[in-house]
C-alpha cells in the first residue's frame, strides 16, 4: 500500500499544480486536465494491485510502472513551468517563440505518457486487478503468516531477562481488590518487545491462577480480526473443556456471529472473569469483539460484562489509541527496551545455551557479541533471534560474518518469524496517508535525534500533509497529528517532550528505520550516501545516484559530493547531515541551482557554507530552505525569486535582505540572531503563521493586522530602540494579531520591558518573556486566556505570586533564572486554581516557597532548586513528579534527599532516581508509582 499513499500524495499535488499554475500552463492546460483524470482512474484499481505486488511479480511490475508514470507527469509540469518562468526575461518576439516551441515539446510529452498509461490500463484486466473495494483481503501469504504468529499460553517462554518488575506490576492490577468494576488492562509496545511474553508470564503466574481459578481464556486476535473466531477460541476454553461436550460444541459451531456474543455474554453473566485478547490492532476491532456500540462509545460493549466482581481483560497491541479506547480510566503498561545488561543478559542466555558465564568464552567472540547486541537496541526479539541463530556455530569466522551485515540477518532470520517480517505487520496496518511519513524517517541518520519543528515543516513541504486534510486545522497541527499517530503505534520514540506534554525531538529504533530504509528503496523513495560507504575513486567521475532517484541524504564527504557529476535532474529534496565526524563544510553551491533544478526541500542545517549563491534563486519550487548553524552571514537578493517558498530557517545573519516581501506563499520564517537592524518589509506575507526572530524595530515599521495568519511570534533585540509613543503602538500592533496564540518576547540584557497593559491579545495562550521588567504586569493587564507563562531574568524585586496566582486559566508557570531576585515566595489559599506545571528553574536565592492548604490544588509537577525548602507540598492532592536540581556534582549530597521523603509510606507509593547531566547539575527525581492512588500517595519535603 505504499505505492498506493505515495501515488494518491501524487496526484493530489498535481491537482493542486494545475490548479495554482493556471497562467503558467496556458496553452498546454486541457491536456494536463486530462493526464489528470487518466491518472485518477487508475488510483482507483491501485490499492489491490499494491496488496497483490507481495505475491505476483507481474503486479509488482504493473505498479512500478504506475508510479513511473506519476512521478514522469509530476517532472513534465515541473519543468514546464520552470520553463515558462526562464522566459519572462526575454524579449516579447524570442517569449513568443520559445512558448509555443515548449507548448508543442510538452503536449507531445504528455500524449506519449498517455499512451503509456493506455498500455498499462489494458494489462490490468489480464493481471486479475479489479476496481477497490471497501473490506479486508485475507491472501494466502498473510494467513500463513498469522497461523505462524498464532500465541498460546500454554507456550510460555522459558527465557525471560528483565520483566519482573513489570510482571509483578501487571499481576497487583489483576487482582487488585479494591477496585471490582471489569476493566482492560493494555500491554503496549512495538513488535518484538515482548508484549505476549509478558502476557504468558503473568496468565500462569500462580497468584492469577488462584485469583481466576475457573473462567480464564487466551484469544489470538491478529490483522485479520474475526469476531466468530475469537469467540470460539475462548468457548472452547470455558465451556466445552471435556469430550463430552463434543455434540453441544458442534450445534455451537453453527451459530451465527452475535448469536456467539450472545451466548459468550451469558456464560460471563456473574462470573469473575480473566480473558487475554492477543495482538489487537485497532479501535474498529475492539468495538466488533466487545460489540461497542457505535452511537455510545464510551459503553462498555455487549459481549464482556461488568458484574462489579473484579473481571479483567488483558489486551496486546502496539497502539496506545486502542488500549485508551478499549477502557480509557485505566493507565496503559507501556513496554520498555531492555536496558544494556538486561540486554545482553538474554543474548548469553540464548547463545550461550548452557547459561554459563560468557566470560569463560574467547574475548573476540564476547567482543562480537556485545556489539551485535547493542545493534539490538534493546529490543528483546532480535537479540533472541541473533541469539538462536549464533549458537548454532560458535565460530569466529560465522560470528563476524553476521557481524559484518546483522540486519540482513535478522531479516531473513525465522523467515515468516523473523523481526523484519514482525515489524512489517505495523507498517502494512498504516493508514495511507501515514505511510509517506515513515517512509521519510529513513532519510535521516541512524540513532539521530530528529527536532519535531523541522520533521513537521518537511513534511509539509514534501505534501505528505494536504490542505483538504488539514481542514480548518493548520498543516502544522495536522502534522503533530500525524507524528503522534506514529508515536502510539510504537514506530517512532519520544525523546524529549515539552512542559506541555508537546514531543519537542523523537527517533526512530534501528530496526525500525531499517524497515523504512527497505520499504523506501523499493518504491525509489530516496537514496544516501554514508560514512560507512564511501565514495570510491571510481565514482569520482561518475553520477552517485539513479537518474530517477527523488530524494537524497548526505552523511558524509561534502566536498566531494559537490564536485562529482549530478545525473538526477527531478530531484526534489536533498538533505545534508552533520553528524559532527569530521568538519562538514561545501565551499560551493552552485550545482546545486544547475543540476536540481526542480528541487522542493533543501536542507544545510549544520553544513558551513561559506556563500549561498545567486543562481538558488532560480529554484522556483523550493519549499523549504533550511541553513540554520551553516554560518552564513548574508542571503543573496535573489531569494526574492523564490515564489513556492514555505519555510525559511536560517539564524545569526548579519542581516536579512529586505526582499522577503516577495515571498507570498511563505508560512513559516525563522531568522533569529540578525546583527544588522535594518528595516525588514513583512506585512505582504498574508499566509505567514510562524515568524521567529524579527527586531522590535523591524516589527513597528510594519502594519501587523495584515499578517492575518500569524500564530506565533518572537520579537528580539533592543527594546529601547522603540520610542515611547511607539511603545504604544507596539502592543496595540500586537494586540490586532486576531489568531496569535505564542508571543516570545526577548530583549537584550541593557533592554527593559516597560510595564503596558495586554488584556487585548485574546486569543494569546502562551507567553514567554526574557528581559528586565521594570514592573510585572498587574492580574488584569495579562491576556485573559493565558495558559502558559514563562519568565526569564526579568530580575523582579518582589514576589511575583500573588498577581500570577490569580490568573484563572493559567495551567503552566516557569520562572527562570534571576526572573525574580527575592529570597521567599508565598502561594495562598485558593492561589493558582487549575496550574498543573509549576516550575523554579536557578532560582537558587529562593530559600523558601510556602503553600497555603487549598492552594495549587490540580498541581501535578513541581520542579525546584535543591536549597529551596517548600511548605505545603504534602497538601497537593494530584502531585505526580517531583523534580529537584542541585548545582554541586558531589553525589554524597543525595542521603539529605531521600531523607525530605518523611512520609513514613512514600516507599510503597513512590518511585525515585537521579543523574548528573553534562553541566555539572545532580537531577533528583521523585515519582508516583503507576496504578497508585493519589489521596494515598502525598509527600513531604
């Protein structure tokens, strides 16, 4: 189905195309219209064909021809336009000429790839590819390979490293007495975890055994879910357990799929209950077996009945949205890597099949072994699969061979069982329009921590995210959408998150990405080259890449990519990575403008180029230009030419052009750090929603209620530089912003922030204000909507609690360093009435904070310094995580820590940990257990 989402993406963008390039097109219009249409028609036989391609070479042939047949109408109009642009420098004898030399050369174009999809269109029927049908194919392949997958918990797995504590978690929710309403209980993770395996441990555990002693079942689910099936797998367990039973088993057999329900709903009926339903994969799945309705989604459904007597359902599923859906008051088990030990621990116990230690076996071998396993990345699959697969030859030689190319290996390793083909099963369960979004993550480099900010604006720059999606939703937040999805289905890890729970940098698993590598160099998604295979002297001379190849990354050897001949004339994004091996810097650009002339995303994040050339402005498709840390200092004036630009990230320039006006398609523009303040024309930019880095003068010189898109603002620089009367004018310029959700606010350190009333921004949300104020604003003066508040070395001489604590709708407070100089701060009762977050960043002349009873009473994280001791903590009902810094590296500190937890039972509810990160900070943080409840669970400090 990929072939399928990157053709729908396709022809989507070529719609969209002929539609905004109408005058470009003239002459050459009804022929695009009809390339169009004929491409929409075969869309509609495409997505079988993709399920049939696993299966049928010729089909797989059929598509392949397909998507060279997009991506050549994608190239035609490309170059068309580009074309026509280059000719409005020309006189109006050589314009005339040459337009109807390129109009002839294009239709002729577009009739033979006509043609083409003619042939195409008339082998389909002899391929047996029929027109898409809603429903689920069941082919052969796929049902062998769930038969393979089939779980029984009678197959518990002797082997198990590292799953305890989970365990042991797990069974407390099992049967737990104080809670007797049925609930399902989730095991979430991505494929190979060890989500079955836990639930094997747990289903035999004897504690559960003892709980559930006569109405347990164990139902394999799968892709493929049939309710008939599940139900009868767990009858068979609970009603005909005997021979006996044979002839009443077989009457039930012919019972209709709700008459099963029906007749499983019964036999439930005031009966404590424990039913694991193995590898579900959807929301529509859990409704079909529970037989939710559709009209109440929050019923518990029809088929597993709530007799208030302590029932359970246990799912798997590597998608967090189906274990919230399927009962959304229980907390999800998330499934974590195994650590490093943990990790190895499983490969000795599975390559080494004797279990004795691994350090009596040769140190080349141990070697090998630790390094293959770290490839592993902790997931419990494929080092049980490298395992199985080294002890059978203990050899040197086999054990580097495998070395030398693990994930081919694991790959074909298991065949059907392998950990490709397991993971494969999340990637064919994608919606199509998530598809082209994972296949973009194998553009970046292994184990490297990708900026959400960036993955977004790429992704929208590619088209992966279309505005009849979008909706009224902004591309951006659509996005977001997107990535969480992926998120909850366990493809890509979050590896930092905001205060506001936003996923702020994520990456993807080795294995995963290896799988998105795989899956996009099958459909000529994009190519790379690496470190790890350099150029050789024979390629110097040489195209490095497939004439047809649309996207490239660039790890390594700069230089020398920029000088070798480029032979893929329909590139349309080239990514380049510092992955800070070596100095990474491209002394020309030129070739870039020659050979990539259609180009869409071109990114230098951390390349050092020494000048952008004037010939990238004749890249009129360019969406995304990224050259953020390349230390440019200038921008050539003709990025004025740049009519498709999107995104512009770039920072530290010496000034920015005064061209940017001519950019009407700009959306997102970043260009903080500028040197020079010269004036900076921007209020022509109607579609612009993100402007980050424009001086305060630079701002009052334009006439912000044009901008009618911007969401989001930072101002930077000399606030002085704005005369008073334009003072005024400034927050009234701000107020006129009608959909502006952010404001940053960052004046330089001889800058103050005069005190001036802002209750006119309504819509604002989030404010973040850097500099010194001369006077915190009064409660009423803040935005009435303010949700989020952030101040940084404002250097206030007075306790900013009591006008903060009355801001109704606050929900997150972050004071930073030196944002307030005093030395005690007071919340009082009532103080702060819905604030979630609060947190005290280097406040370390703050000696004490004191907290009335019924203050802060949904606080659910406070963060301070380890000096500051804080009064009334144990009174906050929902604290969940406390987090506290200390500025010494001496770990012998701690004791006095753990000492403040003085609640005599904090132990059995709270869990603890610390570290020291890379400036010397001691990080203590302090926990509630999962599960716990919260008016058993306070804590003193």
């Amino acid at each position: 189905m990929a072939t399928e989402a990157l053709f729908s993406f396709a022809v989507e963008r070529l719609g969209d195309k002929l539609i905004q390039e109408a005058n470009f097109l003239k002459g050459v219009s009804r022929q695009a219209d009809r390339l169009h249409g004929d491409l929409r028609v075969m869309q509609c036989f495409l997505e079988e064909a993709d399920k049939k391609q696993e299966e049928d070479s010729r089909v797989r042939n059929w598509v392949s021809d397909i998507r060279e047949a997009v991506y050549n109408a994608e190239d035609i109009i490309d170059m068309f336009i580009l074309n026509a642009q280059s000719l409005r420098t020309n006189s109006f004898l050589q314009r005339g000429f040459k337009k109807l030399i390129n109009r002839y050369k294009v239709g002729k174009k577009i009739e033979a790839l006509q043609l083409g999809l003619l042939d195409i269109s008339n082998s389909r029927e002899a391929l047996g590819i029929q027109y898409f049908r809603e429903g689920r194919s069941r082919s052969a392949q796929n049902q062998m390979l769930q038969d393979l997958r089939r779980s029984s918990p009678h197959a518990e797995e002797h082997v198990v490293v590292g799953l305890e504590k989970e365990a042991d978690e797990l069974v407390e929710q099992l049967i737990r007495g104080g809670d007797q309403r049925r609930r399902v209980i989730s095991l979430v993770g991505m494929g190979g975890i060890g989500k079955t395996t836990l639930a094997k441990k747990v289903y035999n555990h004897t504690q559960v055994l003892k709980h559930f002693p006569d109405c347990r079942a164990w139902a394999y689910v799968s892709q493929d879910c049939r309710p008939r099936d599940v139900y009868m797998q767990i009858i068979k367990q609970l009603v005909f357990t005997s021979t006996k039973d044979q002839q009443v088993l077989e009457m039930v057999e012919k019972l209709q799929e709700h008459e099963l329900g029906d007749f499983l709903r019964e036999h439930l009926k005031e009966k404590r209950f424990l039913i694991v339903l193995d590898d579900v994969w959807s929301c529509r799945d859990w409704n079909c077996l529970a037989k939710v309705s559709s009209n109440d989604p929050d019923c518990l459904g029809n088929v597993f009945p709530d007799g208030g007597n302590g029932s359970r359902l246990l799912l798997t599923t590597r998608d967090k949205d189906v274990a919230l859906h399927a009962d959304a008051r229980s907390t999800p088990q998330e499934m974590q890597l195994l650590s490093k030990q943990k990790s190895w621990d499983l490969f000795c116990r599975k390559a080494f099949l004797d279990h004795v230690d691994a350090d009596r076996y040769p140190p080349d071998l141990v070697q090998l072994g630790r390094e293959m396993v770290d490839k592993c990345n902790g997931l419990p699959l494929a080092i049980v699969v490298l395992g199985g697969l080294l002890s059978r030859n203990k050899s040197h030689t086999e054990w580097r061979k495998v070395h030398y190319n693990i994930n081919a290996y694991l790959a074909k390793e298991g065949s059907q069982t392998g950990v490709m083909t397991v993971l494969n099963l999340s990637y064919i369960d994608l919606p199509s329009y998530l598809k082209p979004c994972f296949l973009h993550l194998s553009l970046f480099p292994e184990d490297y921590v990708i900026s959400t900010r960036k993955l977004f604006l790429l992704w929208i720059a590619e088209g992966f995210v279309l505005s009849e999606q979008a909706g009224q939703q902004r591309m951006k937040d659509t996005a977001e959408v997107y990535l969480n999805e992926l998120i909850n289905r366990n493809l890509i890890q979050v590896v930092r998150m905001s205060v506001n729970a936003r996923v702020v940098e994520c990456c993807v698993h080795d294995l995963v990405q290896e799988l998105a590598i795989r899956k996009a160099k099958e459909q000529n998604f994009f190519r790379t080259h690496d470190i790890a295979d350099p150029l050789s002297s024979s390629t110097s001379n040489s195209s490095l890449f497939s004439s047809k190849c649309r996207r490239q990354s660039i790890y390594s050897d700069m230089e020398r990519y920029a000088s070798v001949e480029h032979n893929t004339p329909y590139l349309r994004s080239l990514l380049f990575f510092n992955l800070g091996h070596e100095i990474c810097r491209i002394s020309q650009l030129d070739f870039i403008g020659k050979c990539f002339k259609v180009l869409r995303v071109l990114d230098l994040e951390g390349v050092e180029v020494e000048s952008l050339p004037s010939i990238v402005g004749t890249l009129i498709h360019l969406r995304y230009l990224g050259l953020r840390h390349t230390g440019l200092k200038l921008l050539p004036l003709s990025i004025g030419n740049l009519r498709s630009l999107q995104t512009l990230d770039v920072n530290n320039l010496k000034q920015v052009p005064n061209v940017i006006w001519k950019i009407q398609n700009m959306r997102y523009l970043y260009i903080e750090g500028q040197k020079d303040d010269i004036p900076l024309k921007i209020d022509t930019l109607e579609n612009l929603q993100v402007l980050s880095g424009i001086t305060f003068k630079q701002w009052i010189q334009n006439n912000s209620s044009k901008l009618t898109c911007l969401g989001k603002l930072k101002l930077e620089g000399r606030y002085e530089l704005v005369e008073a009367l334009e003072g005024v004018e400034f927050w009234k310029s701000i107020a006129k912003l009608r959909v502006l959700k952010s404001l940053y606010l960052k004046a330089l350190e001889e800058s103050s922030f005069p005190s001036l009333a802002m209750d006119s921004c309504l819509y604002l949300s989030k404010l973040d204000i850097k500099g010194h104020m001369q006077k915190l604003f009064e409660t009423f003066q803040f935005p009435p909507n303010l949700s989020q508040l952030t101040l940084d070395s404002c250097r206030l001489d007075c306790d900013p609690m009591p006008i903060l604590e009355k801001l109704p709708k606050l929900l997150t407070l972050r004071l930073r360093a030196e944002s307030y100089l005093g030395i005690e701060m007071h919340v009082s009762e009532n103080g702060f009435p819905q604030l979630k977050v609060l947190q005290l960043f280097e406040l370390s002349k703050v000696i004490k904070l004191n907290i009335e009873n019924g203050a802060i009473p949904w606080l659910m994280q406070l963060h301070c310094h380890f000096s500051t001791r804080i009064s009334g903590v144990d009174k906050l009902p929902n604290l969940v995580e406390v987090k506290i810094v200390n500025d010494s590296m001496i770990p012998i500190l701690l004791p006095a820590l753990f000492w403040r937890l003085r609640s005599s039972n904090s132990h059995l509810y709270w869990d603890h940990s610390w570290r020291i990160n890379r400036n010397g900070q001691t990080k203590f943080w302090i926990r509630r257990k999962k599960g716990t409840y919260r008016n058993n669970a306070r804590i003193s400090l």
